[in-house]
C-alpha cells in the first residue's frame, strides 16, 4: 500500500547522507589555511584530489546504506519515488545549502535506476529552489569604506585577515601604488569608494584570494588580491586586480577548484556573478569546489537552450580526431565528444584507457592549461536536434555509443567541455602579432603543464584551443600522462654514414621514450612558425631540459604557476 511505502525514511536516509559528505567536504577545505600557513604543498594537492574524489563515494556509502535498509522490490519501486521527492523538498526547504542537496538527491537517484527512469516527478531535472532566496542569511561579505586614503582602506582589510605578514608596510604601499595606476583618479579620490569583500579567503595551490569588489555611486569593479606564502619570508601580498578579464581566468575553467568554506553557496555565486556577469553559474559552483551542482546547472542551461532555439548539433571545426568525435551546437558554447569504436592504427591506447586519462585531468591541478571537462551517460535528443550530416558520421564512428531510438538520439557516453578555436585553425587566420603571442602561448601551456607533472604526449597544434581571453589551452587528452613516467632521450649518435640515410631508427625506442629533438617538424609543417617557436622556446628541444623538469618534482618541489600577470615582478 502506498502509504506504508517508507518515502519519508529514504528521504532522510538520502539527506543524512548530504550531511555526511558535506562534513567530510568542510573539513577537508578548512584545512586550507593551516596547509597554506605552513606552506605545505604536496599536502595541498593530495586534499584537492581527495575532495574531488569524496563526492562519488560517499554517493557509493549511501546507496549501501539504501539497500542495507530496504529490499530491492520496496527500494525499487520507481513509481513511488515522487513521494521521495516530495518528502525530501519538506526537508531541505529550511537549509542554506538546498540547491546542492537536490543534485545530491539526484546522484543517489541515478546509482539506483537505469538513466531511461530518470524524469522530473522522480529527481530534480529542473530546480524547485527561487533563485534568489527571500529568508534572511548569514551574511558573508564586510564593506570597508574610504576613510582618510587609500592605503587607510586596504590596511583595515589587511587587519581582518591576519596572517605572518612578512612586510606588510611595503606590501601596502606597492597595492595602494597599484589601485592608483587600475582605478581613474577622481574614483580614489571619491569619499563613496568602498570595498565589499567576501569573507572567507579562497585558497588553491600555492595561493590565497581575497575576492570582493571596489564600487563607488556609479561604477563597480572586481577586486581580487593574491596573498602568497614565500619560506622564509613570511605571507606577502601579491598584486591587487581589477581587472574583470583578468579575474575571469583566475576563475577560469582550466583552474583547480578553490577551498573556501561557503555556508551559503546560492549567495556567493550570485556575489561572484555581479562581479563577473560573463561567467555562467555552472562553471563558477565549480570553480569553488562544488563541480556535480555546476554540472547540474550546466544540463539544465543546455535543455533550456534546446527547447528555446533552433540550433542544431554539428560536428565541430578542426581536424577530425582519431580517437574522439567532437560535435557542438552553434549557439552554446561547449563541445561534446566521444570516444570511436575504432581508433586510427597510430594510436596504441584503448576505450579503457582513454576513459582513465580523461577523468586524471579532473584531479589534477590544471595550472589554467587544461579544460575542465564534465563526464555524462545517457544524454537523450531529439533527432530533430541533429543536422543529417552529423548524426550520420556519429552513429558511423561510434554505432556502441550513438545510437537511434525512434525519434531520439541516444548518446550513452560523452564528456563536454568548453568550446575553444582550435590553435591550428587560429594560427592560420591571425595576424603576425597574434602569431607571435599564441605561440608564445603555446611555449608557456607546455611548460606550466609539464611543471604541474603533466606530459601533453600529443603536442600537435590541433590539440591546442584558444580561448576568448586569448589564452592557449590543451584540451585532447587521450596521449597525456605524469611527466616523471616519461624517459627523455637525445638522439644517439649514427654509427655508420649508412645510419643517417635510413628510413628506421638505428637505435632502439621503448614505450616510453620521447625524444624532443624531434618535436620541431613534428609539431610545426610551416617553416616560419618552425623558427619562431624555437626562438621563443627552443629549450622545449632538448631532452636536458624535460630530465631537469623531472629532477624538480622527484624533490618534491611544486613549482609556481601564477593565474595573473605579476606586476613589476
């Protein structure tokens, strides 16, 4: 009978186990300053990747705990569910966390049925939170207001924030210096200047963040003011940005997520959001850590998108890929891709392990030279959706993954991430200048990846996308693995004249062996990108370099990879 079904309890069952996750969450991220105080590095990265990991097992605990509690055929009733969802709306209401508490619902839901169950009377496909909530909350933000100067303001912020300070007289000058040359004179002048600033210090990497905004009567700008921790020296603040574009990439979706404790998420993403009205929601819920909601918001902004344009999925500009198919809607901007039944025969890796290294990059500190990616199963489109051509090369090269229902196209697996301009597409229509700097880029985004421990393997420019900040990121993942497992070599030496005329090596060349004195005409067919790019990075020739790269982590070093420009540094 359906009212001694027990949906108040498994309701309850799902929401203790929120709470369980969501202790484990905050201790882990509050242990950001300690880590960041005592300069605790390695330490650092180990708690980004176990709160990143946290998620799905503690999804895993609850759903024991779910069938440990409940037959199969009471549990399993999915018709019953709505009554689940119901009683769980009543118990979330009151919470400040509520949003994140119904994509944990839906994450409980989708590890008990087949995604061919999932609808709205059952789950949460669309939010039964108000965007913006009408109950008082906590608040999470402090004003400091212009009081006699400038550096009178940034002193009271510094007061509230107190850490081992190694000159913080100098560091006050130098910031109070840098707002002067960011803000019009007249604004440092004007007696309504004020900062908002959110409470909680963000922290990631080797980094801490206080994030807020400068606004006057009229005008607002974003302010955000790294603070770093230099052994020996004390905590020294870094710069102070103004610079909406610049405080865009430090949010950016090719950055490890922030520890920072929020109590109300909601609130600090709608702060974040004034401050950086470009930015989606999706990707700033995660860019503070909390990557399922952002995937959550993402699905919905994407059905959204379909049932209010015309758009239609085609396959994406670029080189073909020969491990992935990539395809977008014009009007939004991501891509999606899949894996090919059938690989080209210059590739030796496999499904399996295509499908492990694309989920290493999600726990792996992308130091702004990686694209976030979000993993999904069972998408589900109308067939209408599709331009011909591309549904017919989908289920042409990945029949196991694309298939037709009828009327639906079914996608059983796929990740999505930003849609960039691939480099080699980019490269052929920029200027001499814009050459210039996207292969200055390119330089940097190997180099920052490999002192973050990550080996790109496949270096091509198709590989590489540009962003709308003009900022050059790797985003093919198939070929990458930790650059400490890779064996660097020079070239041995012919030993006869014979060698040198040979089609085949005359030296042996093991799984892992790259020797980058091969890279130029690998990487570049036109011969002045060739020259221009050893000018500018011609170390990335030498096998010495990479070994010496290897020699830095092996010590346990974590090298510094800044998410802004460093004024006169």
């Amino acid at each position: 009978m359906t009212e001694h079904w027990p949906a108040g309890e498994i309701a309850r069952m799902i929401l203790d186990g929120f709470d369980d996750y969501r202790e484990h969450f905050r201790r882990i991220t509050l242990g950001a300053r300690e880590r960041f105080a005592q300069a605790r590095w390695q330490e650092s990265q180990r708690a980004a990747a176990a709160r990143i990991n946290l998620y799905e097992r503690k999804v895993g605990e609850v759903n024991s705990w779910l069938r440990d509690g409940f037959e199969d055929e009471v549990l399993l009733q999915v018709a019953q569910w709505p009554l689940v969802k119901s009683a769980y709306i009543g118990l979330i209401d009151p919470r400040l966390d509520d949003e994140l508490a119904e994509t944990w619902y839906n994450s409980l839901f989708c590890s008990l049925f087949s995604h061919d169950q999932i609808s709205d009377g059952c789950m949460f496909i669309h939010t039964t939170r108000p965007s913006m909530r009408g109950r008082e909350r906590a608040a999470q933000t402090r004003t400091y207001r212009l009081d006699g100067s400038l550096k009178g303001l940034l002193r009271a912020i510094f007061a509230d924030h107190a850490f081992a300070y190694g000159d913080l007289e100098g560091d006050l000058s130098r910031l109070e210096e840098q707002l002067r040359e960011c803000l019009p004179d007249w604004v440092c002048k004007d007696p309504a200047l004020a900062v908002e600033l959110f409470v909680p210090v963000l922290y990631r990497n080797k980094g801490a963040y206080l994030v807020g905004r400068l606004y006057n009567a009229d005008e607002q700008w974003p302010l955000v003011i790294p603070l770093l921790h230099r052994e020996g020296h004390g905590i020294e603040a870094d710069a102070l940005i103004t610079d909406e574009a610049e405080v865009s990439i430090i949010f950016s979706f090719t950055r490890s997520y922030f520890m920072v404790d929020v109590p109300v998420p909601a609130e600090f993403v709608n702060f974040l959001k004034r401050i950086l009205p470009g930015k989606h929601i999706a990707e700033l819920y995660t860019s503070i850590g909390f990557y399922k909601h952002g995937k959550s918001e993402f699905y919905r902004a994407l059905i959204n998108h379909l049932a209010s344009s015309d758009d239609r999925f085609v396959m994406a500009p670029g080189v073909r890929g020969m491990v992935m198919s990539v395809f977008t809607l014009p009007g939004f901007n991501t891509v999606f891709k899949i894996i090919k039944d059938r690989f080209s025969p210059s590739k030796t890796v496999d499904r399996a392990t295509v499908i492990d290294k694309y989920r290493l990059v999600k726990s792996v500190d992308r130091v702004g030279r990686m694209a976030d990616t979000q993993e999904f199963a069972d998408f589900r489109f109308p067939r209408g959706k599709f331009e011909a051509e591309c549904l017919a090369e989908l289920l042409e090269v990945a029949p196991s993954t694309v298939a037709l229902e009828g009327d639906t196209v079914l996608i059983r697996h796929c990740w999505t991430e930003r849609r960039m301009v691939p480099l080699n597409l980019y490269l052929e229509q920029a200027s001499e200048a814009q050459v210039l700097e996207a292969l200055e880029d390119y330089g940097l985004a190997i180099k920052q990846l490999a002192a973050a421990n990550i080996f790109p393997g496949d270096m091509l420019l198709k590989n590489f996308g540009v962003t709308r900040h003009g900022r050059v990121v790797f985003y093919d993942y198939d070929e990458i693995s930790y650059l400490t497992e890779v064996n660097f070599r020079h070239i041995p030496p012919p030993r006869y004249p014979e060698d040198e005329m040979s089609g085949e090596p005359w030296y042996s060349i093991g799984p892992h062996d790259v020797f980058p004195e091969e890279f130029p005409p690998f990487l570049f067919a036109d011969i002045g990108q060739r020259r221009l790019f050893s000018r500018l990075h011609g170390e990335l020739y030498d096998a010495d370099y990479w070994k010496g790269l290897q020699e830095t982590i092996r010590q346990g070093k974590v090298i510094d990879v800044f998410p802004y420009r460093r004024k006169g540094r």
